[in-house]
C-alpha cells in the first residue's frame, strides 16, 4: 500500500490548511493590504508546502527507494538515511 494512501487523512489535513493559506492571501490582496502582511502569508504558505513535500518525498525515499545492500553500509548510515538528511536540510 501506497504511503500517501496510508497518510492520506493527515496529508488532506495539510492540503486544506494551505488552501486557507492561500485564501487569506487572496483576500490579503483583494483588500489591498500592505505588501509586508501580504509577503507574510506568502512566505507561510510556502513553509507549509515545503513541509508537504518533505513529508511525501521522505516517505517515498523510506517506502519506494531500497539498498543495495545493507552489508555494505557506510559508518555514517545508509544511503536512504543521508539522502532523507539532505532533502531535509535543504528545506530549512
């Protein structure tokens, strides 16, 4: 089983808080609210799809993505565990 059908619920959950996010910047704008409120939210709204994707990818690389083989490990880790690691700090 797909792990976005297992998360399904919590990944809706995610989906239908940034489409708030996306309405209050549509309303930010249609009221003509300053540009520092309006880059706020936009900024907000990107950290949470961020977030979103990071959730997806790093299960797809834990669910999808296999070792080689777990004999040859390096002392830092697996290659799943620093490819999660990467994909993570790159969204800080």
């Amino acid at each position: 089983m797909s792990h976005t059908i297992r998360e399904k619920q919590k990944l809706l959950n995610r989906v239908r808080r940034i489409r708030g996010q996306l309405d209050a910047i549509e309303r930010a704008l249609e009221e003509e609210q300053g540009c520092a409120p309006v880059l706020q939210q936009i900024t907000s709204c990107r950290g949470a799809m961020n977030g979103l994707l990071a959730v997806v990818l790093e299960d797809h690389i834990r669910t999808h993505l296999t070792e080689v083989d777990d004999e040859h490990e390096h002392a830092e880790g697996s290659a799943k565990e620093q490819l999660i690691e990467v994909v993570h700090s790159y969204f800080k």
